[in-house]
C-alpha cells in the first residue's frame, strides 16, 4: 500500500498536543497502513522534539520527520489575542516544501483520530485544490447574525458564494500537483498580505475557487461545538444538521477548534474531552497536560473573584 504522508505544523506550546495526536494516529492505524509524518515545528525544544520521536517509533508502519521552521515572516498577521499560531502559515508552501508528494493530509494538532485515514487519502482530487469540511463555527456565525457577514462581505468584499461555502482548514486533502502547476502558492502568498481574522484559513479560502474545493463529510473533521449547534437546531437545514449529528456520534476526527479545548479545562464528560484524555494518558505528556489545565483552571477561577 502506498504510504500517506501527513503534514503538521505546531510550536513549542503544541508539542505536547501533537504527541497525542501522533499517538491517535498509532492507536486507529490498520496494520497495513503506513504513514510518513512530517512535523513542522517552530522553536520546539530539544527534549519535546525527542519524546516525539519516541513517541512514533513505537508505531510500526509509521515514519517520522522533524523539519525546523522559521516563522518570523508572518509574526504580523497572528493576532496575539486569539489562540492560533504562524506555524499554521506553512500548510500555504507544502507544495514546495515537500516536492516529492503529489498529494498530502494536512492536520492540525489539537485534534484525535478515531480511525485509520486511508480512506480520507484515498479522496478523489481529480480537478480539485483541496478538500476540506464545512466550518461549523463560520455556520454558527451566519444563523445567528454574528460578525461573519460584515466582516467578509462588506469588510472584505468576498462573494455571497464564497462565503456560504467556507471550509475548516484543520484537515485537508492537499491536491500538491495542482498546487504547483496552476502556481496556487503565488495566489496565497498575495492574499496573505492582509491581516484577515482567522490568518491562513481564510487566505486558503478565498484564494481557490469554490468548484476547485471538495466538500468533506464533517466527520472527517468533527468539532466540538455540540452543545451551540444544539441550541441553534432550528436555524440549520435539516441535511446539514443531521450530518453535524452522525460526525458527532461517529467521529473519524475530533477536532477541538476554538478556545474550548480539553487541556483548558477538566470538566469530564463534556464535548468529548475524556476521548482525548485517554489517548493522552498513553504519552510522556499526561502529566504536563493536566497540571497545565489545572493552572489554567486555577487561574480563571482567581480572575472571576
């Protein structure tokens, strides 16, 4: 079987979270399937880069490969308020940067697999740039009349078309081929001189036509903001919310977009986080993680009084 190549970008910060992600990977892998891991890391310290190697030699058909990244070019369009990070920005050059694949995944680190991925690989991209899952947050935004209209359409001036049909950048299909010869990377790098909102998400977005992008199932790219759709049912269509609801009950990928995420808090049962605690417990960062999230706890708590 051919290997899947899979591109993650984090910093230090993200280390440990791309632990557990690659540990996800080991955990749901068929024994057949081989992955080639390249990690893009910003200023990811001697010790975190080890126990990441440590981490994906334990997984038999699984190749790992740390590559060092410079980010300092898009230290301008991260705003610091927000919980994203420039190394995301180098998912916009895998294309050149990993020359020898015609096709890769691109996956965020705050995130688990729940199953193998050879069937999202194995996504048709016979004339599409890449694909990806709809936002659900960008949805949530549109029903219930939030910042999203203004800022993209009358801000930006983007198509009524485009932005109905904006895309979750955490997991892509990349179609590289494409990328490369129809010089996509040129179109990125023109669209990434403003400072948009969500930084390469919406650069992605509104740099490749809205025919040229594939539609992914949301189970592909789950997240985690059950409770919100719920409370907003009624202003989704039928079909799309039926589809947010199989992803929630059978999750390829869990994916916690947003500020809300497992290692910020340690309430259990909610949203999913126990999933992602118990893959975590597997790692040399367990321990970290949850005095990190207790921390943290611990610190709103103090903020509130």
């Amino acid at each position: 079987m051919t290997a899947i190549p899979i591109a993650l970008t984090f910093d230090n910060n993200y280390a440990p979270q791309a632990g557990v992600f690659i540990q996800s990977l080991i955990d749901t892998k068929r024994p057949e399937t081989k992955y080639i891991i390249h990690a893009f890391g910003d200023g990811v310290e001697a010790y975190e880069r080890r126990q990441l190697f440590e981490v994906a030699e334990k997984g038999s058909g699984i190749s790992f490969y740390y590559h060092a990244i410079d980010v300092r070019r898009y230290a301008d369009s991260v705003d610091k308020d927000r919980h994203m990070t420039a190394s995301t920005f180098f998912r916009l050059h895998l294309a050149s940067i990993l020359p020898q694949y015609n096709k890769c995944l691109y996956l965020d680190v705050d995130m688990i697999c729940c199953e193998d991925l050879s069937e999202l690989f194995a996504t048709d991209m016979n004339g599409f740039v890449f694909a990806a899952a709809p936002e659900i947050n960008h949805m949530l935004g549109i029903v219930r009349g939030g910042w999203q209209r203004s800022y993209y359409i009358d801000q930006h001036g983007w198509p009524e078309e485009k932005f109905l049909n904006y895309r979750q950048a955490g997991v892509l299909v990349l179609n590289l081929e494409m990328i490369r010869k129809h010089g996509f990377e040129k179109r990125f790098e023109e669209a990434s001189a403003k400072k948009y909102k969500l930084m390469d998400q919406d650069i992605i977005n509104i740099s490749v036509p809205s025919e040229q992008i594939r539609r992914l199932h949301m189970r592909w790219n789950f997240v985690s903001s059950y409770g919100r759709v719920m409370n907003a049912r009624d202003r989704f269509n039928e079909d799309f919310l039926s589809e947010y609801i199989e992803a929630y009950e059978n999750p390829a990928i869990i994916h916690w977009a947003g500020s809300a995420k497992p290692w910020n808090s340690v309430e259990r049962g909610h949203a999913l986080h126990d999933r992602f605690w118990s893959v975590a417990l597997k790692t040399p960062w367990y321990t970290k993680l949850m005095l990190q999230c207790a921390m943290k706890v611990a610190a709103t708590e103090i903020g509130a009084r």
